[in-house]
C-alpha cells in the first residue's frame, strides 16, 4: 500500500471515529455544527479543493463538485452527521477504487518485472564482468548463471539447462535448452551455466517489446470508455439544472398556484439528495477500471493486448483466420515417413542423410536430425548438388541420387507415388529407385483443440491461409477441422481475400486473423483484431497486432475472445447496475420517499460494488 493511501485510510479511520463519537455524544446548540466540521474537514479537504480547482478552470461538473454542493447544502440544512457520512463513504469509494487499481497495476509491474539490470561478458581475462545491457552488441557472447534472467534474445552456444518462461507466457512448464537453441530475454535460467550469443539489441529484445507494450496499453479507449467520458460531461450539468428546478419550482407552485407553504427547506433537502445520488462516479471508475483489470487478467494468462478497444473488439470476433505455417504448425520440416524402402527404412534413411550431409538446405537438415547420428563424411565422395533437383554423390562406393521427381524422371527411373501431403524426397541408388522419404511441417498438438474451442465459443467460421500448396492446405485443413482453406496465396493475396471477408461480415461480427511471420503483417494489420505470436513471432507481426500471445500457442486466441467476453459483460453488468439503482433513487428521492442514506447507498455504496465487481476480470479464471 502506496504512502498516500496509507493516509488515506487513516482520515478514514479517524473521521469515521469522530463521526461514531458524536453520534453517539449526541451534543446540541448552536455550536455544534463546529464539532461536525472537524471530521468532515478531515475527511473531505481534497474533494472540496479539488471543485474549487475545478470552478477556477471553469470546468466544475463533476463528481468533487456534485459532493461538494450536497454535502455543503446538508450542513446548511442542519443534517451534519449526513454531510460527514456522504463524505466519509464517498472517500471509502475512492480508496477501494484507489486500492484496486494499484493492485491490478502492481500485479502488471510484477509480471513484466522480466527486464535484467545488467549482462555478464567476458572480461578478458577468464572472468565475467557486469555491464549494462544496452551496451552489448549483437553477436556479443554473454554468460548467464543458474537463478539469473536471460538479458538479451540470442542462441545458446555452449550449456544445457532448464528455462522457466511464466512471465512470457504464462505456460508453468519449464522447458530444455541446449546448444543451437533460441532463448528470449526475460526468461529464467534455472539449472546450468550456459553462455548465449545474442542475436537482437537489448532494446529490441523480447522482454523490452513487452514492457513497451504494456505501457501503451492504456493509451487507446474503448468505445464503452469514451460513451461513460462524454456521458459524464452533458450528464452532470443536467443533473445539476435538476437539482435547482427541484429546489426551486416545487416551492413556487406551492405558494403561487396553490396557496401552500413554500417548505423550500425540504426542497432544498430533497435536491441536494438528488444531487449525491446522480453522481457518476460508478460508471466514471467502474467502466475504465474494468477494462484495465481485463488487460491485466489476460496478461497473466499470456496475453498481451494493447488497448481496451481491442478487448472490445475481440469480444465481437465471429470469424477467425489462421497463418498455417508457424500458426497452426510448427513451422520446421521434420520426416514423418519413409515409404517404397527396397533397403530397409534405416538405411535409406542412413543413405540419404550421408549424400545430404553438405548441404544447408532445410530438407537436407531434416534428414540429418532424422537420422540423429554422428555422420562420417568421409563415406562421401564427389558430391554433385543440381539447383531445383537435388544432389548426386558418391556414398560407400554406391552412386547415389537424392531429390525431386524431376531428378529420378531425369535419370530415367519411375517413381512411387506418396498420398500423404508433404515434400517427397526420391532416392536412387546405382540407377534404381530405392524409395523414398516423406519431409512435412507437423501439425501442433493442440491446434485441432483451438479450433474446435473457437467454435464452442461461437465462431460462426473458421479459415487457414497459406502460401503452400493446396493439397498440404488441404490436409492440415482436414485434419483440425478448419471450416475453409485458401491456398498458394503471396501477402497481398491474402489481404485481399481477408477483405472480401470483411466486408461480408454482418453488422457488429468481427475477423481476427492470427499469424506470427513477415509476410503475416499486412494481414495483421488489416484484420479487425490481429493476434501475433509473441515468442517466435516477426518483429514485424508483433508491431502490426493488436494483441500478442507470449508463446506460439494459439489455443491462447480462443482463451483471449473468452476473457474479453467476460470483461465486457462485466461492464454492461455495471453500467445497468449503476443506472437503473441510480434512477430508481432519483425518483424516490425526488417524490421525498428516500432521503440521504438511500442517496449515499445510491451514490458510494453503487460504486464499491462496481468496482469489486470490476475486480473479477483481472482474478477471474
């Protein structure tokens, strides 16, 4: 707790105490409205200075104005312990509010507390030194210790250890790493010594890119935000015109046209009640507050969006859709079969990694990690590689052909046909096809489980874009259950098909499109929601998204429209909440059936309920 609302709740204790004292002392005479302005002076000196300032700006309706006439009018009408009460609850409003903002934003700070203060380099004499971690440049080998956090994005070049990535993620499992690997600053290091070259400047490093964009999350409104703002500025001018035909009117009707006592001391009464129950504060705090506890729910989970009209939109979503490569697989050719062996799968396998085993190509790497043993180059012999076909070697004495079927048609031979999608690699040993391995990007394993939530979410379709071939869009479609596919689309073909989806929408339906590369940005950008993947995800997509998933699960897009949905209907619930007590009072009030307590319920208590109630988007599950 803050020094300020330290003191805050200290006024609080001690006004209530007096307030308590007297009530109970019950004292009397003219003297007494003195007693009663101590504690209200103590309790409410910021909310009447605050509508001074505000009547000096010229700028005087809002809600310390409103408090300040009413509470005012009541010790002029002699009601001093419901002037002290109004401000005592009106202030205990404001701490719960207070207080629930700081948590909600403390917790935030705490999560993406992920930036280390320095980086450990060589200090050229075997040693390491601290330095700054602005200063290391890329290509920089840094070494990072057991229980320290990763400073800067770079590849692990020597160690193995185990990395705890819940504040990027929100994922609990830790995960290995090793030589090769792609680490990301903010993660923690929780085992072993390992030595990391970096490969990004600090600034544009992982856990940087996040606390940017955590701090301009706040910057955009949502529409809900900016009606309760505009609201708020005609609403509280009329409830103050209000308030004044009501003190004023009645009396005169009664003494002019009636011949009746004018009681302009009830009247009065009754408009200053009329006044602390049309204060707007519920809806002035609850609504912002709900959608600042929402982008901090959500970053617990993961998931960074940065803006609450982005929470807004998300909750519309009716349409989403997908990148495949990187999105809904893993982006990494891998084998997944080796079929039509004539040698047995080993040692075909065995075959074509030896003849592969110069080559950078992805393919070729593939078949290497396939075949996951130590490869003695010396077994290869007068390595041939034909652009667009493939490489021809000399393996074991054997003349060896890896590659396409333009390759095997070039050299005559007939191949097996492969009816699973992917990219077949032909292999022809001494002039006969020997079989061949089937190359494919594997589906994630919880992609089919994202598609099938969205559409229990009611997502009346979902759609895969890819610039891969049709068959390979076509079985990835298959198998999660994806509504449509459109394949062998370039960038701007899938912006354009991403239009034609918009403007097919109906009224208030929106289109998210989730993706993580380059070539994804466009459309990210286009979409009415853009969700980038945060951890492998292009600088490019992670700056052109609305929202980023702090790993590459896109089971996270379907948990982001569910608690975006939550926090909206925690919104409505307040703002109908708010209104239809408020109104309910004003009428009572007005009618003179309720008096100041129904106000300060109407008024205070309204608003403590809101806002706890708010509080459910940043803890719910």
């Amino acid at each position: 707790m803050e020094k300020e609302q330290k003191t805050t709740l200290l006024r609080i204790i001690a006004a209530g105490l007096m307030l308590g004292a007297l009530l109970l002392a019950r004292p009397s005479g003219k003297f007494v409205i003195f007693l009663y302005l101590i504690p209200y002076v103590t309790i409410g000196y910021d909310i009447l200075l605050e509508a001074f300032e505000g009547l000096k700006a010229r700028e005087p309706f809002d809600e310390c104005f409103l408090m300040a006439v009413a509470t005012i009018g009541a010790l002029l009408l002699g009601e001093y312990a419901e002037a002290v009460a109004v401000m005592l609850f009106y202030q205990v409003g404001e701490f719960f509010q207070d207080y629930a903002v700081d948590r909600s934003r403390d917790s935030i700070t705490e999560l993406m507390d992920i930036r280390p203060d320095y980086a450990s380099v060589d200090d050229g004499t075997g040693g390491t030194k601290r330095v700054a971690p602005d200063s290391v440049a890329v290509g920089t080998v840094i070494t990072v210790l057991p229980g320290e956090k990763i400073p800067i994005d770079g590849v692990i070049t020597e160690g193995a250890t185990t990395l705890d990535t819940a504040a990027l993620t929100g994922e609990s499992l830790p995960r290995d790493a090793a030589v090769g690997d792609e680490v990301i600053s903010g993660a923690v290091n929780l085992s072993g010594l390992i030595k990391v070259r970096t490969t990004k400047a600090f600034g544009q490093s992982t856990a940087s890119r996040i606390l940017e964009l955590v701090e301009s999350a706040g910057e955009r409104k949502a529409r809900s935000e900016d009606f309760i703002t505009k609201f708020a500025r005609i609403y509280t001018p009329a409830v103050c015109g209000g308030a004044l035909a009501l003190a004023v009117l009645p009396p005169l009707v009664r003494s002019v046209f009636l011949g009746l006592p004018a009681d302009f001391s009830v009247w009065v009464y009754r408009a200053l009640t009329f006044l602390v129950v049309s204060c707007p504060c519920a809806l002035v705090v609850s609504i912002p507050l709900t959608f600042f506890a929402g982008i901090g729910g959500a970053g617990r989970a993961g998931i960074l969006i940065k803006g609450a009209s982005f929470v807004e939109t998300l909750a519309r979503v009716r349409y989403v859709v997908f990148d495949k490569t990187g999105t809904m697989t893993h982006g990494v050719f891998e084998v997944s079969g080796v079929h039509h062996s004539t040698l047995g799968d080993e040692a075909l396998l065995e075959t074509a990694a030896l003849a592969e085993s110069g080559s950078n190509h992805p393919i070729s790497q593939s078949i290497r990690r396939a075949y996951g043993k130590t490869i003695d180059k010396s077994r290869v012999k007068d390595v041939q590689e034909i652009s667009g076909h493939g490489i021809k070697a000399v393996v074991d004495g054997r003349a060896v052909a890896v590659g396409n079927r333009r390759l095997m048609e070039s050299l005559g031979l007939v191949c097996a046909d492969c009816h699973e999608a992917g990219t077949v690699v032909h292999v022809a040993i001494d002039g006969a096809y020997a079989g061949h391995i089937l190359v494919a990007d594997r589906v994630k394993p919880n992609a089919r489980e994202t598609v099938a939530a969205l559409k229990r979410l009611g997502v009346r379709e979902t759609v895969m874009f890819t610039g891969d071939r049709a068959s390979v869009g076509d079985q990835v479609a298959r198998e999660l259950g994806i509504d449509r596919v459109e394949s062998e689309l370039l960038p701007d073909e899938k912006v354009a098909r991403l239009e034609g989806l918009l403007g097919a929408c109906a009224p208030g339906e929106k289109v998210a499109f989730v993706g993580d590369g380059v070539n994804d940005a466009p459309s990210l950008s286009r979409a009415d929601v853009g969700v980038a993947m945060g951890a492998l995800g292009s600088d490019a997509a992670i700056e052109a998204a609305d929202v980023v998933l702090m790993d590459d699960d896109a089971m996270k897009t379907a948990r982001a429209i569910r608690l975006s949905r939550r926090c909206l209907r925690i919104v409505y619930e307040n703002i109908g909440f708010a209104i239809g007590v408020k109104l309910l009072c004003l009428a009572l009030c007005a009618a003179g059936v309720a008096g100041m307590s129904a106000a300060i319920f109407a008024d205070v208590g309204v608003m403590v309920l809101a806002v706890l109630n708010a509080m459910r988007a940043f803890y719910g599950k």
